[in-house]
C-alpha cells in the first residue's frame, strides 16, 4: 500500500486554516485529515492518528516540511510499522 501526505492552505474569511491529509494511492481515498489553525507537528501527528490498520511494507511519502522531519513525527511513523518516504529538496513529485 502507498499513501501520500501533505498540507492544503485553506482561506476561511479573515484567517487561515490548514488541512492535513493522508491519501491512499491505490484509489484516491482520503482515509485521513485533519483541519487546524496552525501546522505544526501536533497537527500532522493528529492525522497520522487516524490510519487505520495499514498492511505490512505500508509507505507514506511526504516532501521535507519541518513537521514530517520532526523526531515526533518520524518515531509516530515508524512506531506504526510504515515506511517512510520524502521527496528530495526541490523536487516535490
């Protein structure tokens, strides 16, 4: 199984919300999300929080933001059995 992960900036009137995401690739569901008012790991932790239960050799590819290179995210990543995946500085595909 192979899910991506990202952050949406979500203009609500006059503030800002973030939307925090888990898409698997296999058929496009969201199969996890969280808003907030700000993007830090909390937020990000908060969806990971979410998956259900994943099959052996799960990865979850992300880019190289601050919150998916947190120690608290990777361990969270890692405590659940999957794989992590970044893309390089640059390259965001």
């Amino acid at each position: 199984e192979k899910l991506v992960t990202d952050i949406t900036y979500l203009p609500y009137g006059q503030k800002q919300l973030y939307l925090s995401s888990i898409l698997d690739l296999y058929n496009g569901e969201v199969i996890a999300f969280t808003i907030g008012d700000r993007q830090d790991t909390d937020f990000v932790l908060d969806t990971l929080d979410q998956l259900p239960m994943l099959p052996e050799n799960c990865v979850l590819h992300s880019d190289q933001g601050s919150v998916y290179t947190s120690y608290e995210y990777q361990k969270a990543v890692k405590t659940k059995g999957i794989t992590m995946s970044m893309s390089r500085k640059g390259t965001p595909a």
